[in-house]
C-alpha cells in the first residue's frame, strides 16, 4: 500500500529542504568572502603594496623663451606658432641700419688705433737713434773739450776758447739727458707689449666686439631645436631688451611632473621604474620611466600665497609633493608628447636601493647650447684681420722685438 505523507509532514520535508540550501547558499557566500578576503591580501602583499600610482602628473617641459638683447624694428619673421626649427636657424630679424654703422665706426676706430701704435713704435726707433746721436755729439763734445783743456794748459789757446769747449760739453750732455728722457717717455707707452696686445687696440678692439655683437644680436636665433609657439611679435613692432616675442618647445627633452599624496612617499626611492599613460594615446601606448627627482617641498608651500595654518579655523588637508619622472627617450620619439598633457603614473616600489633625496650635485649641465658661440668667434676673426691689415712689416718687426 502506498505511504500518503500528512500537510503536517509534507512541510516539514520544504522546511528541512529549504534549511540545507541556505545552508549550501551561506558556506558558500562565506567561502567567497574568505577568497575575497585572501585575494586581496594576496594583492596587496605581492603587488599593491609596491605600487603607488596617480592621475595627478602632467607632461612638463623646456619652454625656451626668445627674448632679444638689442632694442630693435621687426623687419622679418621666420616661423610661426606650430612650425619645427633647428638649433641656429633665424627666427627674426630687426632693422639692422644703426648696428651697421655703429659696427663701421668700430671697425674704423680699430684700424686708426693700429697705426697710431705703429706710430708709438716708430717713436720709439727714433728716438734710440736720436739718443744714439746725441751720445756721439757728447763723445765728440767731450774730445774737443779734452784737447783743448791741454792746449790751455800750455798756453796755445785762451782760457775763452777752452770755455766754449765746457760750454759745448754741458749743451750737448744736456740734449743727451733729455733725449733719454724722451726715449724713456716714449718706450714705457709700448713697454712688454705688441701691436696686437698694446692696450689702446685692445680697448679699440673691446670696442669693435661690442658693436660686432650689438649687430649680430639684430638676428635673433633658435637656441634650440624644436617647436614654435607663443608667438606675440608682429612686423613692425618696436621691441625693447627682454620682451618675450616667441618660444620654442623641445619636444625631446621633456617630462613628467607627477603630484603624489605625502602618504605615498614612504617607500619611493629615485631611480625606481615607472609605468606612464597617457590621456592623448590612452591604453594602448605605455611609456616607460624613472624616477629624476623628489620635490624639496609641497605645492603648498611654494604657492604665490602659502596657507597659514596658525588660525583657528585650521583644516588637515593631504599634502601632495611633485616627483620628476624621465621618459624613454625612444618611446618619446615614437609617440610625441605636448606640454601640460594628463597622464597616469604607477611607480614600481620594489627596488628601495636608490636615495630618497640626491646626494650629488650635478657633475654638468642638463641643457646647453652653442649656437651663440660663432658670433664672438666671428668677432674675433674680424679682429685678427683689422689688426694684420693695418700692421706694415716695419710695425710687426717692431712689435716682436
């Protein structure tokens, strides 16, 4: 005969059916939590911990300003905001009319200088052939008298005669003495120099590097290579020494400024590895990096108007530090990069051998340039030139003895 079950047993079998799954339901939520629980500290010990990351770092830069040091008319300009220019290449020019005459007047004043000094020279000559004359004048003024004074000894000529003869002695002694002093005189104006060191051309030729520069500076060259922006210039614009008229971006020599929160700090190190994204390229181009340098202070504490703190009404609030990150260069090529771009920076922790402060001053400088070097160089060749062209052979061969 079959078993028929009572209501009352009936749901008495749900209840206890019902039990086994919130059972089977909460040992499972509870192994869950328990993975969860585990993940995460797992995370935490082998990755989060040696990872601090933010979305506070932006792409820095050389900003190189172009100001001039001439005050001077905008006659040409040669590159406009977004435009790639070499290291030397002209970026403006001012009316060079004045500067040339100046330089003219310079080059003139130098030349006229040289021969007055080869003049100086000459003097000198001359006056060790006069000297040299007046001691055979002496000589011969001192035979006569000599002669005559044992001629008046004997009575062959009068006292008067042998009087003259003295008289002729000192006149010519006199004109000897004074012939030295003249020569002295002249030989200290060019004593242990030569025409080319003589100090009224090298201030004749101080002279002629100014204007030379004054000119030169009417062109107003990239220091760097890179690109235009900031252009405020307009053809003729008179401009005076120091106003910014353009800048030019190295678009390769840049960085990252990231701000990371005072917590954040514990463990970063300079030199440690750094993952970077951008916002321009998004996932899909990571650079990589290191860490440059850790900031000297807060943001805060170099702002225009740093808080005070000593009030009543004062506010904990976490302090972020900027930390420089230097970018593979390679990748930089690859996938340019503007300033003031957002990024994503993940500093890797795990290396702690690096300083958290540097302990060196830099051994070089991080940024030069040489393109202004030609310009002094270019003086000093125009120079050379002025000084041998105005110096005859008589003057070289007296200026090396």
């Amino acid at each position: 005969m079959a078993t028929v079950q009572t209501p009352n047993e009936t749901q008495h079998t749900e209840d206890a059916g019902n039990t086994r799954k919130r059972k089977l339901w909460l040992g499972a939520l509870a192994l869950l939590v328990v993975l969860a629980v585990v993940g995460v500290w797992a995370w935490h010990e082998l990755y989060g911990r040696w990872t601090e990351s933010t979305d506070d770092a932006y792409v820095n830069g050389n900003v190189v300003e172009i100001t001039p040091l001439v005050t001077g008319t905008v006659v040409s300009i040669g590159a406009d905001d977004g435009d790639l220019v070499h290291e030397g290449q002209v970026l403006l020019n001012f009316d060079p009319s004045d500067s040339q005459v100046g330089l003219q007047s310079a080059e003139a004043n130098l030349a006229r200088t040289v021969r007055q000094v080869r003049g100086l020279f000459s003097n000198v000559d001359g006056m060790k052939a006069q000297v040299a004359a007046q001691k055979s004048d002496v000589q011969k003024a001192q035979d006569n008298y000599s002669r005559r004074k044992s001629l008046a000894a004997g009575g062959a000529i009068s006292q008067e005669e042998l009087s003259h003869a003295r008289d002729d002695l000192a006149s010519a002694q006199s004109a000897l003495r004074n012939a030295e002093q003249q020569l002295n005189t002249t030989t200290a104006l060019v004593d242990n120099t030569a025409v080319a060191n003589h100090p009224d051309v090298l201030a004749a030729a101080a002279q002629l590097r100014q204007a030379y520069l004054e000119h030169a500076r009417t062109t107003l060259i990239a220091p760097v290579t890179g690109y235009v922006a900031k252009r405020t210039v307009q053809l003729g614009q008179r401009v005076q020494p120091g106003t910014a008229l353009m800048a030019v971006i190295p678009l390769n020599q840049l960085w990252i400024d990231a701000n990371f929160k005072e917590t954040q700090l514990h463990n970063m190190r300079i030199g440690q590895p750094v993952e970077i994204e951008s916002d321009i390229y998004g996932s899909d181009v990571k650079y990589s990096g290191s860490i440059d340098s850790i900031g000297a202070g807060t943001g805060s504490a170099f702002a225009l108007l740093p808080a005070q703190n000593a009030t009543g009404n004062w506010i904990k609030i976490v302090q972020r530090v900027p930390v420089r990150i230097h970018i593979n260069a390679d990748q930089l090529a690859q996938h340019p990069l503007r300033v003031g771009l957002s990024t994503v920076v993940d500093v890797n922790l795990r290396d702690q051998s690096g300083p958290v402060l540097a302990q060196q001053p830099p051994q070089k400088a991080t940024f030069t340039t040489n393109v202004y070097d030609k310009q002094l160089a270019d003086a000093e060749a125009l120079i050379a030139r002025l000084i041998d062209s105005n110096s005859a052979a008589s003057g070289n061969s007296a200026a090396t003895r």
